[in-house]
C-alpha cells in the first residue's frame, strides 16, 4: 500500500455544510422494505466491531464480548457474525485466545487512545504490544492538538510511523472529528489519514460528542471516493458511536453504496464501531422473520 | 449470510394509492357548486406513467368562463370585499390547514396525474403549496402595513392560468395572494394536470368559502383565451410558456387589464474552480432533474471553469447513476414520468437537434418502464453557446454543458439569452458571489443552492421570462391597486 505519495502541500477540495447537510438527509428519505431490509440488517450485523472500552473492562467482560460476538442470537438461525471486536491493546492476547478458529478479527485501540497525547516513543511501544498480542487490526487515533496547531506534517508523519509499526496489521485512523470544529477540517484529516496510508479512516473514539454523524461521514466517504478515482486503491470507513438503531444503520448502508458503491458494503470495507447496534437488529431481524417485536430482554446484553 | 460485493438493490416501496377518493369525471366549479355543463364535452386525463384512464375533466365553453367571471364578479362585489382582511385569513388558514391534512392523499393524485415522484410531491409540491396559503393568510389583515399611506386596494376579478408542473403548488401561489389582498379568481389549471385543482376546489368548498371567490374551469388553450379575453376580468396572471405570454400580452393591448407573466427560462448554473464540488454535483442534479426537468428555473446551462471541468463531469455521472428513474409512486423514485406525449416528443427532438450539433451525448443506462412516457437523465458535454440545445429551452432532464475561462467571459455568456429568470453561483468566496448576483440577469439567484423555494421570497423574471413578482410581499402589489 505505499504506492501513496507523501504530499508535502495539503489542499483538499472546499466542503459547504449546508449542501453536505442536505444530501445526507436525502438518503434518509429511502425506503428500505422487504428482502433490501432484510439483506441489509444481515449485512448490519457482518460490518459490526462489537466494541468495549471501559477504564473498568475485566477479562470476565472480554470473554463474554467474545462470545456473544459469534453466537449473536442462537435462537435464529444462519446469522451472520460480527466482524470484530475492539478492545484495548491488554486484552487483545485473551479476545485471539477466545476467538480461535472463528473469522472474528481483533481489533486494539492503541497509540495513547483516546487522546493520543503522548510522545511518538510511546504510541508506537503501543501498538508493537497489541500487534505482538495478535492484533488483525489497530484502531490509531490523530493528534488533534498538532492538526488544530496547523501541523499537518507532523499528524502525516504520525500516522506513517503507525503504519510501518502495523506491520500486517489493518490500521484504522480515528480523527475524532468531533473535536475538529468543521467539515473542511474533517476532509482535511481524512486526505491527511489516507495519503500517509490508513487502510480505514474512523470518525470516532466514541469519547467524545458528538461522534459519528451522517454528515460527517458523508464527507469522509467523498474523500475516499476521489481518492480512489485518482489511484483505483480503496480505503475503508468507520463511523463509531452514536449508531444504536438499525433503521440508522441501513441509512449509512444507503449513503455508502450511492457515494462509493457495492464493492464497499463488505465488511472488509465498511464497519459499525458499535456497542449496541447489534440487538436493535437483532431485534428488527425476529421482528422480520416472526411479524412480531419480541421484548429487548430476549437479546443479550453483553 | 451477507455475499461480498453483493448487489444490495432496493424492493419496491409503492406509496398505497387506495386512500385517495377521484371522481369518474368531473364538472366545472362555479359559483361555490360543481356544475356539469350542458353541452357535455370532455377530455381525458391520464397517467403519464401507465396511459391508463384517470378521470375524465370538462371542456369548458366560452359560457362556462362567463358564468365562472360573473360568479366571481358577484363574489367580488359582495361579501368577500367587504368582511375585511381578518376574515380572509382565517379562510385561508382554514385551507392550508385542510390541505396539510389531506397533503397524502393530495401528493399521491399530483403523482398519479403529472407524473412526478412521489417523494417530491410528498416533500415539495404539497408542503409548500400549504406554506404559501399560510403565507399569505398571515398578510390579508396586514396589507395597510405592507403599503404604508397608501391605501391598496383590491384589482377585482383575476384570471389565472396556471401549467402543468407544479399544479397544486402553481394554484396555491396564483390564489392565496389573489384572495388575502381581497380579489376574487377564475383559475384555468393546464389540460393534463388539472385533478389537484379540483380537489383543491372540493376543499374550497369544504371550508366555506362564500360561492364564487374561487372558480375553476378546465380545458385547453381556448378556455385560456377566453379568460384572458372576458371584458370583465380585471387582472391576468399566467405562468406557462413564453410563445403564450406574448399571445395574452397582445390580446390584452389596449385594455386596462393588468398582467403578469411568469414565463420560460434558460437558467445559467455556474460553477467556479474553488466551489465545494461534491455539493456542486449534488446542486446540479437538483437544478436540473428534478422534476424531470420540468421546471422553468431549471438550470438547464451548466458553465464549468474549465480547469475541474473532468473532474466535475465524472462526478456527475457517478452522481446521475444513482438516481433511480421509474415508476412516480415508488418512493424510492427520483426521476418520475415526463408529463405527456407531447412533451416527450419535444424533448427528443432536442435531443436529436443535440446529437446533430455534435455535442457529447451521455445519457444513464437505466432501464425504463415499458409504458408510460419516459426520459433518462441526459448530459451534453462539448456544447458552444451557439447550439440550439443551448439557446432554446427544452423542458426535459437534459442538461447543456459548457466551460468557461474569466468571471468577466461567464457573466457575459451567461446573461446571453433571451430569457432571465433563474441562475446559479457555486463558489466558496463570498466576494465573488455578491460580485456575480449584481451582475447576473435573472429574478433569482441561488447562491451555493438550487430550487430553493420559499414563500417569502418574491420569484419571476427579467426580459423573456415575463415580469411581475410571485412570492413575498412583491408578490402581493400584483393584486393590489396601490
């Protein structure tokens, strides 16, 4: 993937919030009925990273994060797992250990999260421990302060260094975009985050408000877009936080598969960070299948 | 399981037609009652989606817009001039509150008739025909205060001929400023659109307007003349196509009847090397579009500088891929059925005229249905400002593109037509867009937005597109004598 050039002038195409705004409400207008729906909640369920970050997480909630992440929903049959679950870099060694012999990836938080204000030293010692842990894939978070402080060679550079520490790792760049202020700085970042090689660009650690938002996400999916018109080379995405409804959920379907196409609704491309997105469609799921809502107490919480 | 790469398309999602109540035909509407004419000559109305039979609509004779312009003479002379401003607001308001309660049934049969997506008559044309009677209920007892020290004074009877685009919407700007500043009206609605004015009607006469305030008589272009030509109507107000505005502008020389007229446009979408592209795209489609095109401010031009001129038309055709032509009813349709045969006829001669002026031809590979009338969203890249698919406007989703080098060379090119109603500015300099608005010859200017409508804003044209403003307190000296 390093056939990216370092771009040492960092322009990125002026964004109008209103219009952004606007074309984002639209794809909320699109009714998605019947088989779409279902075919649609399934693939929901497929691009979740079942997600637990806490200051209190113990291996008792990993381990049982793990396992509802491959038995969702035993009593309906042909499910679909999640795609991953994320966690931080210390439990990563437990979450492959529990996942063995299933697709799940592992995804780990690193690189000082959620802040990110430590040295480079530090950030990279961070991910080499949850990549040597096993890691498939880490979820790396920008320096807001240097992006805001107009450093963006410094932010550019950051994110390389975390590339090469990845090693075969996926690497996901978090810009937390609501700590950046405006839809231009969020495309800025993202065109910074994918000229320095991020396989996925992600809105949000979940920390902080507000955190993915249609919008927002829309202009990071037109980044990836005329990124890959240039270079034919595709960058995934990850809205996190915020989404907990299915019927939202298959909105952001509907905006990815009308800005990038259907090569990207696969979760190699496109993932919910998620702690509660998988039993509302669950939930919408039975409701499908039985013409029924059953009671939020027959889907487990973990 | 979820299949990779999967071709996730949308089910139908068909909006539920058995609501809507529709006559098997229907009379003209005179004087507070439905009146079947005597001389029981009528036309069909269909559905330019299916061909299939809709209602059958009056052809109303040179009697029946006698009666209509007595009926609202009558009206004029007696009650409705004389319970003052407060009292036709609360009719209007009474209205638009029973057009918002209906606004389903309303947007389902605008679909139906005309052709139109239901999520635009849904979101569009039924929202926003309520929010100009809202509008304009709000200024029927403030009209002293829109005119200070100067006494206005209702015209009297008003002839309003309205086209088959927007037809609710188009009845509701030419009645609501009519009625709040005291008028009474006989409203033509156009030969292939005419079922939402007469429902309109049945709510008119539902919410207890005093007989004769409003009127309507359908039929062709006869019925037209014979409005614009009745010796006892006050005031004209047309919205169609330029060749017939300057038909009712010569039939009316010499008379004391006043007129406007909301004509054809040309409209120039210009977008600048330093606009936000994507919303750009986004603004281009809706200018040109929506509606299938059918719009007169349509931004029918589009002048991009040349230097993200490849750049935006990829975009474009990315963006015009994923919209979904087809059945007007479904949802999830955004382009619907172009209005009549007619029509389509005039857009693919255009089409042709295009093609043989050696313009760039793209058009989507959507598939279309197998009845109805239907076009896809059409581009022509490589156009000169001296082809006619530039010149000449063509009321269909079909979109001239030409580039352009200076501020100086777009203005001049821009403002080179014989109409001026609309025109578009994408940019992300402030200086640049009040520098562009100054200059631009046209009644609205968008500036980073297309077809934006709202009922505060005064709408209409300059040189070929007519004159006089709808819309706005503009909107209201229309009808007044001040």
């Amino acid at each position: 993937m390093n056939q990216r050039q370092s771009a040492h002038v960092f322009s990125s195409p002026a964004i109008d919030q209103v219009g952004v705004v606007e074309r984002a409400k639209r794809f909320t207008a699109r009714s998605i009925k019947n088989e779409a729906k279902m075919k649609g909640l399934e693939m929901v369920l497929s691009m979740i990273d079942l997600t637990t970050l806490e200051g209190m997480d113990t291996e008792g909630k990993v381990k049982q994060l793990c396992y509802k992440a491959q038995h969702l929903h035993d009593s309906i049959e042909g499910l679909p797992n999640v795609a991953a679950v994320c966690v931080y870099p210390n439990f990563v060694g437990l979450a492959k250990r529990v996942l063995a012999g299933s697709d799940i990836k592992v995804a780990s938080v690193a690189t000082a999260f959620p802040s990110g204000n430590s040295s480079l030293e530090i950030k990279l010692a961070d991910v080499a421990m949850a990549v040597s842990e096993g890691a498939d894939e880490i979820d790396m978070v920008i320096s807001r302060g240097r992006f805001h402080h107009g450093d963006y060679n410094f932010v550019f550079d950051e994110i390389a260094a975390v590339k090469a520490a990845c090693g075969s790792a996926r690497l996901k760049t978090i810009l937390e975009t609501g700590e950046l202020g405006s839809l231009d700085k969020v495309r800025l970042a993202s065109d910074i985050a994918i000229a320095a090689g991020a396989d996925f660009i992600k809105t949000s650690t979940g920390k902080i408000q507000p955190a993915a938002t249609m919008p927002v996400t829309l202009v990071m999916l037109e980044a990836i877009r005329d990124h890959f018109q240039k270079t034919g080379l595709m960058v995934g995405m990850k809205p996190a936080g915020g989404i907990s409804k299915a019927k939202l959920a298959l909105h952001y379907l509907i905006m990815v598969k009308e800005t990038l196409g259907n090569d990207w609704l696969d979760p190699k491309w496109f993932r919910f960070g998620a702690s509660s997105l998988a039993n509302d469609v669950l939930m919408q799921i039975a409701k499908q299948q039985t013409g029924a809502y059953q009671a939020a107490n027959y889907f487990a919480v973990d | 399981m979820t299949n990779k790469n999967s071709n996730w398309d949308l089910s139908p999602a068909p909006e539920s037609t058995g609501h809507i109540s529709l006559n098997d035909h229907y009379g003209v509407f005179i004087d507070g009652e439905f009146r079947t004419p005597a001389h029981g000559n009528r036309f069909q109305s269909i559905n330019p989606s299916t061909g299939e039979l809709l209602a059958e609509i009056t052809e109303s004779s040179a009697e029946d817009v006698d009666q209509a312009v007595a009926a609202a003479r009558k009206a004029f002379s007696g009650e409705w001039s004389k319970i003052g401003g407060r009292e036709r607001g609360k009719y209007l308001y009474r209205l638009a509150r029973m057009l918002q309660e209906k606004s389903r049934e309303f947007a389902v049969i605008e679909s139906l008739d005309g052709g139109k997506p239901i999520r635009e008559s849904r979101d569009v044309d039924v929202p926003l025909a309520a929010a100009h009677l809202f509008y304009y209920a709000g200024w029927a007892d403030k009209i002293s205060y829109a005119f200070p020290n100067r006494n206005p004074k209702p015209v009297g009877v008003a002839g309003q001929i309205i086209p088959w685009n927007f037809p609710l919407l188009m009845a509701a700007w030419k009645i609501a400023p009519a009625l709040a500043t005291g008028n009474t009206v006989v409203l033509k609605p156009a030969e292939t659109t005419s079922l939402t004015a007469l429902k309109l009607a049945e709510l008119i006469q539902e919410a207890g307007f005093p007989p004769g305030v409003v009127n309507i008589v359908t039929g062709h272009g006869d019925v037209g003349a014979a409005i614009v030509n009745h010796d006892d109507v006050d005031k004209v107000a047309f919205t169609g196509s330029t060749e017939v505005g300057k038909l009712i502008q010569k039939s009316i020389a010499g008379t004391n009847k006043r007129c406007t007229l909301e004509l054809g446009g040309k409209a120039a979408n210009i977008v600048f090397d330093d606009a936000a592209i994507d919303q750009a795209v986004e603004g281009i489609v809706n200018g040109i579009y929506f509606n299938q095109g059918h719009v007169c401010c349509a931004g029918s031009r589009l002048f991009v500088q040349e230097s993200i001129h490849d750049e935006l038309i990829a975009k474009l055709k990315h963006r015009m891929g994923t919209l979904i032509v087809g059945d007007p009813m479904d949802k999830n349709t955004d382009v619907g059925a172009i209005n009549s045969r007619e029509q389509l006829a005039t857009i693919e001669h255009y089409i042709e005229v295009g093609k043989q002026e050696g313009a760039e031809f793209y058009q989507t590979d959507c598939e279309l249905p197998q009845q109805g009338f239907w076009c896809r969203p059409t581009l022509f890249t490589d156009v000169a400002q001296s082809n006619r698919i530039a010149q000449e406007e063509i009321f269909g989703p079909v979109l001239a593109v030409q580039t352009f080098r200076t501020v100086a060379e777009v203005i001049k090119k821009a403002n080179n037509t014989p109409y001026g109603l609309s025109a578009g500015v994408w940019t992300d300099k402030g200086s640049k867009i009040f520098n562009m608005t100054s200059q631009m010859k046209a009644g609205v200017v968008w500036a980073n937005t297309y077809n934006l409508f709202d009922p505060a804003s005064p709408f209409g044209g300059y040189k070929e597109s007519g004159f006089g403003r709808e819309g706005g307190l503009h909107g209201l000296s229309a009808y007044l004598e001040i």
